[in-house]
C-alpha cells in the first residue's frame, strides 16, 4: 500500500466537505424547480382544459445540466471563501 503525504489533509477534508455541500445543494435546487415547473404545469391545465400543456421533453436534461452548473458554482463559491480564511497550521 502506498501512502502519499498530503501537506495539508484539513484542505483536503474541507473540499470533500464543500463538494458534499454543493452536490446537496444542487440537488435540493433541481427538487424545488421540478416542484415548480410540475406545479405551473398542472395548474395550466387545469385553468384551459381545451389545451393541453405538456412539458417539453428536452426541459428535464436542461434542468439536469442547469443543476449540475448550480454544483459547480456553489462549489466553487464555498472554496473561494474557504481560500480567504488562514490555513490552521500544526
């Protein structure tokens, strides 16, 4: 077994932590957008019964992509602010 020595292992560990975050944040984003559009959409058809309004099939992989941008951003945003703060030295 090999073992790299990492310089600063508490970096490492807060950027799994950041990366957890962002991916939970993201997901939690795509719920409540999907709640929404699901929402808007029902109420649509309940309000014009003569029509009926179906989610476009290429809005579901939009959202998909959408969320996946909304990790890296979050991500990339709590490591920005982690890099402001001084690193704990030992």
């Amino acid at each position: 077994m090999t073992a790299f020595r990492r310089q600063n292992p508490r970096r490492d560990e807060l950027s799994d932590m950041h990366q957890g975050s962002a991916m939970q944040f993201a997901l939690v984003s795509l719920v409540g957008i999907l709640v929404i559009v699901g929402f808007i959409y029902t109420t649509l058809n309940l309000i014009d019964r003569s029509i009926v309004h179906i989610i476009p099939p290429m809005l579901l992989p939009a959202l998909a992509m959408c969320a996946l941008a909304i990790s890296d951003i979050r991500y990339l945003w709590l490591e920005h602010d982690a890099g402001t703060e001084g690193d704990d030295e030992d």
